[in-house]
C-alpha cells in the first residue's frame, strides 16, 4: 500500500511541492525542559491526564 506522499508526489507533482514548502516554514514546537514541566504541575491548574499529556484544567 503507497503511503500519501508518495501518491502525491506521482499524480500531483505541484500540490506535493507546495505542502512540502508550507512544512519547512513551520516552526518546530518547542521543547520543554524538565524543570519548566514541574513549574507547571506545581498549581492545581495543569493536570497530568490519561496517556501523561499535560493539560489545563483551570485558568490563572
């Protein structure tokens, strides 16, 4: 089975082209340092959910 790349990149040279473009303008996301992580766990407002995803439960 081909993968979607590689089908775009066969049938539709020029909108493979393009969304490759669009992706390397993307800023990678960043990385959080260990440290940065506890500070967000300190206050009840971030929660450690299903599967260990960080998420906000509560604004400050």
């Amino acid at each position: 089975m081909a993968k979607i790349g590689q089908i775009l990149r066969d049938k539709q040279p020029k909108v493979y082209h393009e969304l490759m473009r669009k992706a390397q303008k993307k800023k990678p996301a960043k990385d959080y340092s260990l440290g940065e992580i506890e500070d967000l766990m300190r206050g009840n407002a971030y929660v450690r959910g299903r599967g260990g995803a960080v998420r906000q439960v509560r604004y400050k």
